[in-house]
C-alpha cells in the first residue's frame, strides 16, 4: 500500500483538453509569481545546503503566490528550516528525533502529545474490537489472541485456487461499489477519472516477476486498477479486503492521486509531505467505515485491524527511535495490539523499516488524524475534503489551518 503512479503532465493535459477532469481554480490559473517560484524551487538541488536554499527563498512572498504555490513554499521552507538545524547536530544527538518527527509531519511536533494521542486511538479501537469480538463470540482479554483466532478460523478464508481468487476480487469490486455510491455523500464534484476504477488480480506475468500488488491511476483509454495480491491468498481473509479497497481505491488513492496530478505540486512539495499520500487513504478507511458501509462485525474487525496497524506502527516508530525500545519491546507492541501481521509488512521487515525512517509511520497516522479532526468539526465535511485536496499534497501544519477555517 505504499506504491503509487502518478498520472504524467501530458496526461493531464490530454484529460482536461477532453472535459474528462475538471481541474480546481486554483491550480489552473496559477499567478504570474509561481513560475519564478517553480524557477527557484528547480534550482535548489544545486545549491549546497539548506541555508543556502533557505535564503534563495527568502525573498518569496507566499500570500502573492497561487494556492499551489503558497503551499509549496511553506511546506518546503518547513522541510529546509528542519535540514538546517539536523545539519547542525551529531549523528547520535537525542535532539535529531524530534527534529525528524517534525520534518516528517510537517509542523512543530510534541512527541509526548503524539504518544497520548496513538495510544488513546489504540485504546478506542481495542475497545471496539473487544465489542465486535463479543458480539462474533470469540472469546479473550488480549486484543491480538482474538485478532489470531479471527485469522485462524477456516470460515472466513476463500480456496487457495482459482474460484477462491474470483471470489475475492468479486467481493472487493461489490465493495469498491459500495464507495462509488457513497462519493457524493463524501465530495463535491469529482473528476470522471475518480470514479472510472476498478479491481484486477494480478496477472500471471505480474505474478512470475514476483511483484506485489500495485496501482495503475486512470488516464487516457485506460481505467484506474488496484491489482491485488492473492497469491498467498490463505494469509488474506475475507474481512481483511474490504479496508484494501477503501484505502487503495475509493475514497483513497484513487480520489486522492488524480486531484493531485491535477494540481501539480512541485515535486520537491511531494517528497516533503509525502505522509499525506497515506495519510489520506486511512482517513478513507475512516471514511467508509464511520459512514456504515462494513455489513457484519468481522468486516468492520477488518477495518480496525488496518486502523491499529497504523497506529502500532506509529507507537513503534516513536518507541524504537524517541524512547530506546528494543526489538523485542515493538514487537510485543505490535503481536499484542494485532496479533497477526498484515499481509505485506511481517513484523520483523516492518520494525526495520520504521528505525530506517524515523517519524515516517507517526507522519502518516498523525496526517489521518488530522484530517479526521478537520472534518469532525463540520457539520458537512465536502467542503473540508475539498479543500485539502484541491492543491496537492500537504502537511499536518496546512492541513490544521484548514480545518480550522472550513
């Protein structure tokens, strides 16, 4: 769930020339003052720190700028003020975490805060889960030994063979319906593209290379696909995929990516917020989950399965690289918050994964969060959603700001 095909420049063009898309205001009629900014912003990776790129941006005004533009400078300006200040730190300095976080997510962060907040997320869905088990009659104390026996039980598994692969893709393909019905209740109007998505297996090509399953965003005579992974389909139960559809297709990636193709953030803005990419499709597990469409508990066990796997990779992150933890403290962490690992992130590859990144997995949860807390404070979310995906990825900073002004 972390690939991504971003629909090319040309593409878009050839879309909004054939009244496929319909691009927001705001990134099509950009000022005269982004293309001296999109001058500059191409001209840093030449300069030789973030001091010297900091100050050829300082002259920038970001309230003459575009949207787009305006958000590419903060989010940059952001990213570079925290380069120069782990420039000026050891290596093994105790002050480089936080530094880290920050730069991940995108503004000032206080990892104590961000500890209280996984953790209380963590505890409200344990609480759910507890319910939903009970109600399932599985029985326990431990979250993730009922999580296990949930993964365990043959009722819930398709045949390792042909017929069982068609009939997952055919449950998640009723499922990605179910989205589509639901966008208007979630969006303004979207582009045609957003909606033009559906699910494939992986071809046997695709599965004799090896390759894991993977997006293909919609474009010219080409549909936007979820190609799925079923090759080890006993390790996917059924109440497992319906979270996949809503995270990689609809309400997420696949509302997401294209609006941002769209918009045309400068690249440097993407590999700065780039939390918010996942960040967006949790919040669409969110989304589809708060809005009823899980049909029976172990559906919605299915979807705050994946919901603890964000935030017990967030309570990882912050353990293994702010608090000292050792290994053996994250994966406790993890088998007893979930029990089973999710199919593409065993717990041993995934803890090293988080200490190579440091505040990545916090960047993402914190990014769903955020978004949740702006749109909870709308009577009607549309408005929020749009505007936080008109322009492109962002950072929790301008993610907060707009939640605050919807």
């Amino acid at each position: 769930m972390s690939e991504r095909q971003v629909i090319g420049r040309r593409e878009v063009l050839e879309l909004l020339g054939a009244g496929m898309i319909a691009g927001p205001a705001s990134a099509r009629q950009p000022r005269t003052e982004d293309a001296a900014l999109r001058q500059t912003l191409d001209g840093l990776a030449a300069l030789p720190g973030p001091g010297e790129r900091l100050r050829a941006l300082a002259g920038i005004d970001a309230a003459r700028l575009s949207p787009v533009g305006r958000a590419d400078v903060l989010t940059i300006r952001f990213a570079l003020q925290c380069d120069q200040a782990l420039a000026g730190l050891p290596a093994n300095a105790a002050e480089r975490y936080p530094l880290l976080l920050a730069r991940a997510c995108g503004a000032p962060i206080n990892i104590d805060a961000a500890e209280r907040r996984l953790q209380a997320e963590a505890a409200r869905l344990q609480a759910t889960a507890a319910r939903l088990f009970d109600r399932l009659g599985i029985p326990g104390n431990q979250c993730g030994d009922r999580f296990r026996a949930l993964f365990a039980d043959p009722a819930c598994h398709y045949g390792d063979d042909d017929a069982g692969r068609a009939a997952a893709v055919a449950d998640m393909s009723r499922w990605l319906g179910d989205a589509r019905a639901a966008l208007p209740r979630w969006f303004g109007p979207l582009p045609a593209a957003c909606r033009d998505v559906e699910v494939a297996p992986l071809s046997p090509a695709d599965l004799a290379a090896g390759k894991p399953g993977y997006r293909v965003l919609p474009g010219p005579g080409r549909h936007g696909t979820y190609y799925v992974d079923l090759r080890d389909i006993r390790r996917r139960p059924r109440w497992s995929l319906r979270s996949v559809v809503h995270h990689e297709l609809l309400p997420g990636h696949m509302v997401q990516l294209p609006l941002e193709a769209i918009a045309g953030p400068h690249p440097l803005r993407l590999r700065d917020a780039r939390a918010f990419t996942e960040g967006w499709a949790i919040y669409g597990e969110m989304l589809a989950w708060r809005a009823g469409l899980c049909a029976d508990p172990a559906e919605e066990l299915g979807i705050v399965h994946w919901l603890l796997f964000r935030v017990a990779r967030g309570l990882v992150d912050i353990g293994i690289n702010g608090r000292g933890w050792s290994v053996g403290q994250a994966l406790d962490c993890l088998g007893t918050t979930m029990g089973d690992p999710v199919y593409f992130a065993p717990f041993t590859a995934d803890i090293a994964a988080i200490a190579a990144q440091p505040g990545q997995r916090v960047a993402e949860a914190l990014t769903a969060y955020a978004l949740a807390d702006g749109a909870a404070k709308r009577s009607n979310p549309r408005r929020f959603h749009a505007r936080v995906l008109a322009d492109g990825a962002l950072p929790i900073l301008l993610i907060t700001r707009i939640g605050t002004r919807a």
